[in-house]
C-alpha cells in the first residue's frame, strides 16, 4: 500500500475550511467490504484514539452495519437486510429518526462516533432493496440520506466524530455543525477505472447549529 500526506503549501483552501485538515493519499485494493481493509481500520483506531469519554465506553452509531465491527466499543447497529446480526433491521433513514426520537425522550445519550457507509449510488441502493426482496421507494431516488444525517448530526456530542465512506467527500457538512479535519483519497490498485474511494473524517464543533425542520434535504444527502 502507498499513502502520502499531501503537501498544504501546494494547495489553496478558502477561508471556511478549517486550517488544520489533513489530506491523504492512499494507493491499495479497495474491497466491497471497506471497513475491513487495513487502511479504513488505521483510520478508525485513530479517531477512537482522539475521543475523551472520561474512560466510559466509547458509543458508536452505525445506519449501515452490515458485518459486526468489534472494537470494544458500544455500537447501535442497523442494516435493512435482516441476514445481518444487527439490532435494527430498519430503512436508514427511519432507524436515524427513531435514535433521535429516544434521545429526545432520555431513552439513551448521545454518541461520540458515527460511522456513516451507505450505498454510494442509486445502483448499488436498488440492488440492496431487491437483495431482500423489496423495491426502491421512488422518493429515495430523489434523496437517499439527507434525513439520515440530519437525524444523527443532532446526536452526536459536542467533540465526537463521523467517519463517512462514500465515492465524493462531502460528509455530514458545517450546516449540520461538523468540520472536516482528515479527507483521505483512497485509489483502486486492482482497477484504475472504478472510483476512488473517500473517507472524511469530521468533527462535531457546534452543539445545536440548526433545528431538524429547518434543514432541507439536498441532492447530495
């Protein structure tokens, strides 16, 4: 595997970008099961390494589990194919809305790590749906995560993190109260025409940016 951090000096960043976001280069084989490559899971112990739970057990949100992560942590899993051993078997959007809803009611606190990896196109989200014999609901051909992120972005603690695994690096964003402090560029050895894989990491900087009804869906979700 090739990793390079990118020169700084070399490119220009507007005045919103946090000064302190680290680039990266990766160059290594990209599976369809991303969390078990050994560059994700570097990525992920060092961000675990950065939350201060005052030695509680660090809590971790996760909408699209699929295989079970163990990191010794206190994950809520989801995954909507009910062949995973998940504790939710729920449409993303629904179980991100329902973890709200407890944690308005004192049901459970928030979390300090999200991992968000979801489908990364329409492609992938339709054959997802008809794995377990469902159809793809049209209104998700329009938006499929924005309500997922406006659900979790408001459950994560002031100073926690969401670690997003997706073909563009767009994340959870500064609207819903996080900042992007490592974007790592994750190139296919095996296959130079299949997509880079992006993983931002983002910290939680603002507690309560903006009110749920007032975040509107956008294309990118």
């Amino acid at each position: 595997m090739t990793v390079w951090e990118v020169d700084r000096e070399n490119i220009t960043f507007s005045k919103n970008h946090n000064p302190n976001l680290k680039l990266f280069y990766h160059y290594t084989k990209v599976t369809s099961t991303p969390f078990s490559m050994p560059v994700v899971q570097k990525i992920i112990h060092r961000t675990l390494k950065k939350i201060d739970t005052k030695k509680e057990k660090i809590r971790i949100i996760d909408s699209f589990a699929r295989e079970y992560r163990q990191l010794g942590c206190i994950t809520i899993s989801n995954d909507l194919n009910p062949e995973f051993d998940t504790m939710y078997n729920l449409e993303a959007n629904d179980f991100a809305e329902l973890m709200l809803e407890k944690n308005l009611q004192g049901e459970i606190p928030k979390f300090d790590l999200c991992f968000h990896d979801p489908p990364y196109n329409l492609g992938m989200l339709k054959t997802k749906y008809e794995g377990i014999g469902q159809t793809l609901p049209q209104w998700q051909c329009r938006n499929m995560w924005g309500r997922n992120k406006n659900a979790i972005g408001q459950i994560i603690k002031p100073g926690g993190y969401v670690i997003s695994l997706q073909w563009h690096s767009h994340g959870y964003g500064k609207r819903r109260g996080f900042e992007k402090v490592e974007v790592h560029n994750i190139e296919h050895s095996g296959n130079e025409d299949k997509y880079n894989l992006q993983v931002v990491v983002e910290k939680k900087v603002q507690y309560n940016l903006i009110d749920l009804k007032d975040l509107a869906p956008t294309n990118e979700g």
